[in-house]
C-alpha cells in the first residue's frame, strides 16, 4: 500500500529545520538592520554639515550645527549665531547609534559666511565625528571636516577606545 501523508518524524523534522531557518533569519535581519541604520545616520549627518556650509555662504553669516544638548547621538540642529536667530533645522536621532566627535567638533561645528569651518576664537576648525556600531560590529563611519569646510564620509575600522569612553 502506497503512503498518502507525512509520518510524526518527517513532520517534527520539517518544523525544526523551519524554526532553524527563522532564527537564522532573524539574527542576519537585526544585522543588516542595525547596519543600515549606522549608515543612514553618517549619511544624514555629513548631508547636514553640507547643508549648514551651503546656509552659511547663502545668508553670509555664522551658521552653526550643534548637537541636541551638546550630545550628537541625540540628534542635531541648525540655527544663525545671531542672538533670538529662529532655527532653521533639526534632526532627532531615535535608535542606538552612538556619534562621538574628537575635541574640536564635539559639540558644535560653526561656518563663517564664507563657508570656513570656525572656533569660537576665530581659528580653523578640523574634525571627525565617528558613527560607532555595537561592540564587536565590524564598521565604523567618519564623518570628516576638513578646514577649508569639505565634509567627507568614510569607512574606517573601528576605532573602539573613542568609541566607548562614556560622553556624558
């Protein structure tokens, strides 16, 4: 007599192989998840330093981005230096990402009306702002400024120690 349906064994072996598959399937998914919201973070970051440069050169005056509440990982806003000045963009991070910026791009960047990159003394202002992954992640993101106001994004390996110092 010829079998027309599945026995417990071939049945218990289907669900388990399934249930292998979807945890697979689910750790790549949170991966390529956390990874692409890393990367849409540097994006959106260098787009607004560009965007503050270009603000800067078009009203010919001071414009900065600074960090909300002198913290990059929350978000970020653009607004004239000009006192009671209305602000003009901003950015509210929700997720994870960590950004860190070294000493001179901490917590602000300001552009002169000439579209230079400006500490608060007036010199030349340089720096990295770093998108960190989670520990072990394999990427890292540089924001670059250089002093003549070009911002870069780049690939770097991780650079852990700035990454995990806390920046409270």
């Amino acid at each position: 007599m010829k079998q027309r349906g599945v026995t417990l064994i071939q049945m218990l072996f289907a669900v388990g192989l399934l249930a292998l598959l979807t945890q697979l399937g689910i750790s790549a998914y949170s991966e390529m998840s956390r990874d692409l919201q890393q990367q849409a973070i540097a994006e959106s970051l260098a787009q607004a330093l560009r965007a503050t440069r270009s603000e800067a050169l078009l009203r010919n005056q001071v414009v900065m981005l600074q960090g909300l509440e002198g913290d990059w990982s929350k978000g970020w806003q653009m607004l004239p230096e000009q006192a009671g000045a209305p602000l003009l963009r901003e950015y509210s991070a929700r997720g994870s990402v960590k950004v860190i910026g070294n000493q001179p791009v901490a917590h602000r960047v300001r552009f002169s009306g000439l579209g230079v990159p400006l500490r608060e003394g007036g010199a030349f202002q340089a720096g990295t702002l770093l998108v960190c992954g989670a520990p072990g992640q394999e990427r890292l993101y540089q924001v670059r400024l250089s002093a003549s106001g070009r911002v870069s994004l780049r690939h770097a390996p991780p650079d852990r120690p700035l990454c995990e110092q806390d920046i409270s």
